[in-house]
C-alpha cells in the first residue's frame, strides 16, 4: 500500500470493493489459518463459507486471554499469522475499559493511508477556495509509549503512527502541510506541544487555511489554552524567543527558527484581537484565512458544535476520519456536509467487515457482507484484521445513509450499551444527545456556554435519578460564570423531556425516578477528567469525554469540583 494515494485508487477502491473484500478475507485466512485460536474453527482451511459457519462472534473478554498471552511474551502465532510487533491501548472512554490490541506496521500503514486519503479529499474541496497552497494549525500530540510484559511496544494508535517511518516519511511532509514542525508533535509534554502549536500557527496566521485536531475536544483544549497563553505567546513573537519553559530541546529550537525573529506588529494584532472582551469568532479573527475547521465531531463529540462554532463564527467543520484501535473503518468522502450529516465510506482494503443487524443480535446467521447492507438499516461492526480479531463486535452501531461507487456509507449513531438506567428504563446515547441540544439551545438565552459534559445514573437513594455534570464558562472572557438558577432548571426540564416515553412515565406519573439534577462543576474539572484517563494510559489525541460516567474513581474526580445543584422543577409531559 502507498502512502502517496490519488483520487482515483479512492475510486477504484470504492467501486470493487466486493472483490476486494473477498480477497482480503482470503489473505487474512491464509495468513492466520494456522494460529492456535483460528485452527480450532478452520482446522487450517482458508474458505469463506467454512469460515461464516465455524468462526464465532466475539467480543473482547473472548479474545482478551489470547492477547494477553502473547503480550506476556507467548508466540505470535496464538492469534496471528503475521508478527505481532506492538500493541495498540485503546482510550478507555467509550467502553470504560482500556483495551489493548495486537498490531504490526501493517496497521500503521493503514492509519498512514487513512490520513493521507482524508488529506486528498479536503484539499481537493478546500485548494480553490484559498489564493496560494496554505497550511493547517494542526493540534497533534504524542505520548511516551510503555511496554508489554513481554517488552513490546503500547500506546495508542496516533502515538504508533507518530512514532513509525510513515509518518516522518510522509508523501505530504514535503509540502511542510502543518504549520508545527514534527518536532512540536512528537514531544511527549502535552502542555509544551500545545503551546508551541500556537506559537506556530500564529506566527504563521496569513498561510493558516485549516484548524485541526483529531477530536473536537482537542480543538477546544487548544483555545482554553490560547485563552491562558495568549499574553505569553504574543510576547515571545515580540520579542523572537521562545520562552524559557519550553525545555523539550528539539521543540524549543525548532520553533525558534520558525519564529525567525521579532515580529512587533503581529505581536500587536494578537494583543488587539485577543483582549476583546468576547471570544467569538476568535479563530477567524487571528486566522482570517481560515476556511474549515477539521476534527471528528460525529458521536460523542457533537457536543462541543456550538463551542466551536462560536469560536470560528460557524466556519464549515469537517469531519473525516472514522477508526478505531481495532480497525481503520472509513472516510468522509463529502467534507461538505452538515456535521449531523457526517457519513463515513468504508475503506474495503483494510479489514473485511460484517454487519449485524442491531435487531437481530440473537441470530448470528443475518451477518451480511459488507456490501450486502441495506440502505437506513442499523447495523453494528463486525471486524475481520490481520492481526489476530475474527469476527469481532467492535460495539459501534451505525447506520446506511448510502453508498459511494458500490460501497457503503455510514452515520455514526451511537456506542453499543451506553445507556442511563435508575429503573427499568434504558436512555441511550442518542437520547442523551438528543436532550443535550434542546438543553444547550435552553443555555444560550444567558451568559455561560458549555465547554464540557457528562452524566450519570444515580441510585445511591430512592428513587434514583440522573446527574448530569456541566462545565460552564462564560461567552465573554472577562465574565464570571453566572449560574442562572432558571435557566439551569429549564437545562434539566428540557433534558427530561427528550428522554423516552417510559423514563417520562417513570418519572412523572410513577414517582420511581427522581428529578433530573444537573451539577455545575469548577472551570478545568473536564481537563482533569482527561489528566485522569490519560494517567491510566489514554492519549490526548484519541481522548474522548466519556458521555456516562460508570466507574466511583471517575465520579470522585467530578465530585470533588461540584459547585452548584440545580433540578428539573415541573415533571415531564407523558407521551400519550
Ligand atoms: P479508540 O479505540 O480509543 O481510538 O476509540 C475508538 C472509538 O471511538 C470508536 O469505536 C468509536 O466509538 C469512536 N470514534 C472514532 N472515530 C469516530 C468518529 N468519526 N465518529 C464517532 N465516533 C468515533
């Protein structure tokens, strides 16, 4: 696979991807039919039939003792055919646990793949828009990997790829893409990396055509941080010199020379645009050049929308890249549409993918083929890699909104088994997104605007109801946070009257869940909220707020910033 790719392997791709499926699934067979897990189903065959007979669908806790084993220093061949030369941890923040997957370069390649077919797309979308070849402000980060038992390497998925040759020898590093040098992402100090991306991108504001991030949430880190430095920033493009601070060696020198030299008239713009008592439109007024913001705002990320469009006076936000440390799934072939519209079209070279039908999950025979999906069917993942997972339930449920060529498209609906229950209701994700935008509309008649979110199911006492933990923060920067007792209630009533038809009748005419409360917690909880995940061996790039909250080590760390209570005062309507 090349890292260089053009817009027509993405259609070739695209339109052969039932023969291409079909071929990868017998590579990965041939490669993996004598491994200790696959023998047992296959006996060595590399049929395709043999292999939706035999072949079970699992999910983690099946496969976990086969990776753990080869992570404690066993033979790859437990699992995989290939050699097993790193592994990859996911965040821990959409299923609660930190998982860890075996990988080899091949999967670094893919993401390498991914990157740069996402990359032709935007440009493509974005080059006449602008007047000369421009540059993203790229907020990247990477972090120190640790070690297997056995002594391979673990870390996420963004930190494997940052570390590889295919990122230092990327086909788009010779147009310098990002305005930070590789020096500022690699560094393993979050908090100097993200200084020094400002650094970077403000002293290079006229080239800035794009602001991006992996996740929205590191966009919106990125401004808070803006917020603080700002003063710091604009001193160090005054006077030329990076401050003192920066320590990562390779960081500090490599952005001096970006800084060239004094620059006191851009000093001066920084100083004049960032002291404005409102921040709205920020990005646009230090980045006038800016035509997209680009970062994942499908799932749980659609909550910081309004944030970021508040910031960047509604500059387009694209949204590109659907993956996993499981798999690389798809792209976002149409940049263009409205984040609620976000589809994403798998890439059929990368894993073979199964489909099961989100009503059917007790009848494993209605697995479809990739391109055998039904148009507005719900399906969740199943995924077939080359490094050891058959038939694995990813726990992604998604849905086709269409096809590209003869492959299919998907909108990201929600995480399997994320739900709010205190009684005998089940409030899924999308519920909870649901009753996030009428309550974020509720919040935007006062002062504060949301920076961060999540909730929880509360029955340590009768009956039990739902807590919703809010960080607020004023629209102007200069303001204090006014908590607005009515606007916070009308928060919670309009929360309430989102959710479903029992949990209304639950809570209104049964008396057996109690009234919605939402708890305002200090400035900077949600960034210790990520210090924490991060700690149990997360990644700033992949991080993702977790939208409930289920383990008491997680809850101490919000409990401990609550500083106002409000609850719903009426009752829902009940649906009739
Ligand atoms: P991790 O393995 O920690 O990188 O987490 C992967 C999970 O993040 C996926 O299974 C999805 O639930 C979520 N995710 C990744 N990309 C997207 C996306 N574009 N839209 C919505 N959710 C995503």
């Amino acid at each position: 696979m090349s890292l260089s790719v053009e817009h027509k392997d993405l259609e070739v791709l695209t339109t052969n991807s039932k023969q291409i499926q079909d071929d990868v699934l017998k590579e990965i067979l041939t490669l993996n039919a004598n491994t200790e897990y696959l023998k047992r189903f296959l006996d060595g065959s590399s049929d395709k039939e043999l292999f939706k007979k035999n072949v079970p669908v699992v999910s983690y806790n099946d496969v976990k003792p086969y990776i753990e084993r080869v992570a404690n220093g066993e033979p790859s061949d437990v699992i995989s055919g290939g050699t097993i030369t790193r592994f990859v941890q996911s965040t821990g923040t959409s299923g609660g646990i930190h998982k860890i997957f075996p990988v080899n370069d091949k999967y670094i390649e893919n993401l390498g793949y991914l990157l740069a077919v996402s990359s032709l797309i935007t440009s493509k979308h974005f080059s006449d828009k602008v007047d000369e070849k421009g540059k993203k402000m790229a907020f990247l980060y990477n972090r120190l990997e640790s070690k297997t038992p056995s002594g391979l390497a673990l870390s996420s998925s963004f930190t494997s790829y940052f570390m590889s040759d295919y990122f230092k020898n990327r086909p788009s590093k010779c147009n310098s893409e990002y305005t930070s040098p590789d020096q500022v992402i690699l560094c393993p100090d979050n908090n100097q990396s993200v200084y020094c991306h400002l650094l970077c991108g403000l002293s290079q504001r006229e080239k800035v055509v794009g602001v991006s991030a992996t996740f929205a949430h590191a966009l919106i880190k990125a401004i808070n941080a803006l917020q603080i430095y700002w003063k710091e920033l604009s001193s160090n493009i005054r006077s030329g010199h990076v401050s003192e601070w920066i320590t990562d060696v390779g960081c500090n020198k490599a952005v001096s020379a970006i800084l060239g030299g004094p620059d006191p008239e851009l000093a001066d713009v920084i100083e004049q645009e960032c002291s404005h008592k409102s921040w709205e439109g920020i990005i646009t007024r230090l980045w006038p050049k800016a035509k997209f913001i680009e970062c994942i705002v499908t799932g749980q990320m659609a909550q910081y929308i309004p944030t970021l469009d508040f910031y960047s006076n509604k500059l387009p936000i694209v949204s590109m890249v659907y993956g996993s440390s499981e798999s690389i799934f798809g792209v976002n072939v149409d940049p263009l549409s409205k984040p609620q519209d976000v589809s994403y079209t798998f890439l059929p070279n990368i894993s073979y993918f199964e489909f099961l039908p989100v009503d059917h999950e007790e009848d494993m025979n209605t697995i479809v083929d990739l391109v055998d999906v039904k148009l507005g069917c719900y399906y969740e993942t199943v995924v077939t890699s080359y490094f050891g997972l058959h038939r694995y339930l990813v726990g992604d449920i998604l849905q086709v909104t269409g096809f590209y060529n003869n492959t299919p498209q998907f909108r990201f609906v929600r995480r399997k088994n994320i739900v709010l229950s205190v009684n005998s209701e089940a409030t899924t994700e999308q519920d909870i997104l649901k009753g996030m935008a009428s309550a974020t509309l509720v919040l935007e008649s006062s002062n504060s605007m949301l920076t961060g979110f999540t909730c929880y199911a509360d029955i340590s006492s009768f009956p039990g109801h739902y807590v919703f933990y809010w960080e607020l923060k004023a629209k102007d920067v200069d303001d204090v946070v006014e908590h607005d007792e009515k606007v916070l209630e009308e928060c919670c009533y309009a929360l309430e009257e989102s959710f479903d038809a029992l949990y209304k009748r639950l809570r209104s005419k049964e008396g057996s869940i109690g009234a919605l409360e939402i708890k305002v917690v200090q400035q900077g909880t949600f960034d210790s909220l990520m210090e924490y995940f991060i700690s149990k061996g997360g990644s700033v790039a992949q991080y993702k707020t977790p939208m409930c909250i289920n383990s008491s080590e997680t809850l101490a760390v919000l409990e401990d910033k609550v500083i106002a209570r409000f609850y719903s005062q009426k009752s829902p309507p009940l649906n009739l």
